[in-house]
C-alpha cells in the first residue's frame, strides 16, 4: 500500500475477528514502531506484547470496565514511556506517539487493525495495565492498542480543512 493512501483510508477499529495475529505479524508491527523518529533518537519506549486470552479479557475489566474491544481482540500491545532513556527531557510522550502512529500504519498496511486507547493522564488506565502487563513503577504505561483483523468497516474520511491553514501570517481574513 502507498503511504498516502495508508494514512487516508486508516481509521479505529474498535470489533474484531477472532482471528489469530501472527508472531511475524507482530514483528513487523514492532519494527515500525521502533523505526520512529525520537528527539535526539532516544527511542525511549518498550512495548508490552500479549497474546494471552486471560490477560486480555484483565485488561477489559482492568482498563475500561469490561471494555468489548480486549475481550474481542486476539493480541495488544502497550506502548510505554522510559524518562530515563529521554535525550531531551519531556519530548518522551511525543516520541512514543510517533511509534504508535508508524505501528497504527503498519497494521492498516497488514490488514489488521487497532485503536489507540489512551493510557498515560487516566490514572485508572495506568494502574489496570501496570496490574495486568507487570509495568514497573519506573516506567509510563503510554497507549494500549488492541489488535486484530478487522470486524466492522469504517469509511475512510476526508479531513482536509481550509480553516485550520494560515499562510505566511495566522489571519482570520
Ligand atoms: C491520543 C489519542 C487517544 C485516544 N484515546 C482513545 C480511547 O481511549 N478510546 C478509544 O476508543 N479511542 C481513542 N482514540 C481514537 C480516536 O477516538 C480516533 O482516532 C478518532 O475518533 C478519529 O477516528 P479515526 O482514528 O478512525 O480516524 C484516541 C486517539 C488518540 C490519537
């Protein structure tokens, strides 16, 4: 697939078959997410793997109360934060966003499919995968991303906004 048209037709999915997600699979969805860009090429994430059944439907109950999508989803992965590994304090949340993207792209381009479902800044979320998934105090559970071929279609969307473009200067004209 073409990245443009990768990036155009991706959207969340939230149902899935119950289909198994490969190892090689997996793989290649952690290669793209480790190909990230970094600020100063910290790469300062790790990426928790599941495919295990009960610890799926833990992260239903752990993460969302019973959230339908992990007790659909045949894997997940977790995206988490290590300050420590920074090479410009504060940037670790927007290097770990670039390999969520590039790992949302990489299933879309596979034909599986995922949401970000936000982990970091909801207490809750944070305490249910470090539960879960074993996540040590010292690291930042950042985004969980359930996985699967998709069970539902959902259109691509056109987003493209004049409004939200300034040229040269910020105007309302
Ligand atoms: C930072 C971030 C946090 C998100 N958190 C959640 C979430 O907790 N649960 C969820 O179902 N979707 C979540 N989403 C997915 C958005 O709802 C989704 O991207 C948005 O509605 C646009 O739809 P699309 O991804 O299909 O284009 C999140 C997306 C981002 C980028």
């Amino acid at each position: 697939m073409e990245t443009i048209k990768a990036i155009m037709t991706r959207r969340s999915i939230r149902v899935f078959k119950d289909t198994p997600v490969t190892e090689a699979q997996i793989k290649v969805l952690l290669e793209a997410a480790m190909n990230a860009p970094s600020a100063g090429d910290g790469r300062p994430w790790h990426f928790v793997v599941t495919t295990d059944r009960a610890q799926l439907d833990a992260l239903a109950d752990a993460v969302d109360e019973g959230n339908p999508m992990f007790k659909q989803a045949p894997a997940a992965i977790l995206i988490c934060l290590d300050e420590s590994l920074e090479k410009f304090k504060g940037f670790g949340p927007q290097d770990c966003s670039c390999a969520a993207q590039n790992l949302q792209l990489a299933a879309h381009e596979l034909g599986l499919s995922t949401v970000w479902v936000a982990v970091i800044g909801v207490p809750p979320r944070v305490a249910g995968c470090r539960k879960v998934l074993g996540v040590p105090e010292h690291i930042k559970p950042f985004a969980l991303f359930p996985l699967g071929v998709p069970g539902e279609h959902l259109e691509a969307e056109y987003r493209y906004d004049e409004k939200k473009i300034h040229r040269g200067m910020w105007s309302n004209l």
